[in-house]
C-alpha cells in the first residue's frame, strides 16, 4: 500500500474548514485557563449575538461539509450491475492529509454539538 502526502483540493478545504473551529477551541481554553475573554468578547460572542445562524455555520455546517468531501475523497464507492447481480464496491485511498482532517473535524463537529447541547441548551442540569 502506497500512502500519499499531498495536499489536494480537499485537504486545503478541510484545513481551512477547521481552522474556525480550532480557533473557538483555543478561545475556550484562554478563557478556561488563563481567564482571557478577549478572543471570545471580540470575534465570537460579536457573531453569536448577531446571529446564531452564523455561529453554526462557522462551527458546525462548514466543517460538516468539508468532513463528508474529505471522507468520499478517502473513500471511493462503485456499484456495479453485473447481469442480474449488484457489486458494491468500496475503494479506501490512503491520503495521509484527507485522513487526518476527517478523524480532526469529525471530533471537532461531536465535541462542539456536545458543547452546545449540554452547555447553551442545558439538556445536563448543573450541580
């Protein structure tokens, strides 16, 4: 098995899909940790009371999109019609890049839906 390193089409929107994200991530921490709100009081907090629309397009949607083209970048299905049989087929191409931003957005994209679910909804009661 051959693996490639390349980054091709997918692979840069799929780094760029997630760098939102990564950023969120990282003005969760500084708050957390160092109680620092500045990223959050001047980029998030600004977009999420303009619309939360737009909060879930940028942490949610887009790197949904750029996981599902990353995954059928990696993975590649046929179905074939064989007289009267179906062949499925599924074909996984090993691109180091494509692989990686699926397994980060996809752990991205549960994290945050479970962030939003349990901390803005409030579906866990707190103690």
């Amino acid at each position: 098995m051959k693996t490639s390193f390349s980054l091709n089409k997918a692979a840069w929107a799929g780094l760029a899909g997630s760098a939102i994200p990564l950023l969120f991530w990282t003005a969760v921490a500084c708050e957390l940790l160092f109680r620092n709100t500045f990223l959050m009081d001047r980029f998030f907090t600004p977009i999420d009371q303009r619309s939360s629309f737009y909060s879930i397009l940028l942490l949610v949607i887009i790197p949904s999109i750029v996981l599902v083209w990353n995954f059928f970048t990696v993975f590649r299905f046929g179905l074939d019609k064989r007289g009267a049989e179906l062949h499925f087929t599924a074909t996984l191409r090993l691109h180091l890049v494509n692989i990686s931003v699926v397994l980060f957005t996809a752990f991205n994209v549960l994290l945050i839906l479970a962030y939003a679910l349990t901390e803005n909804f409030m579906f866990l009661p707190r103690h």
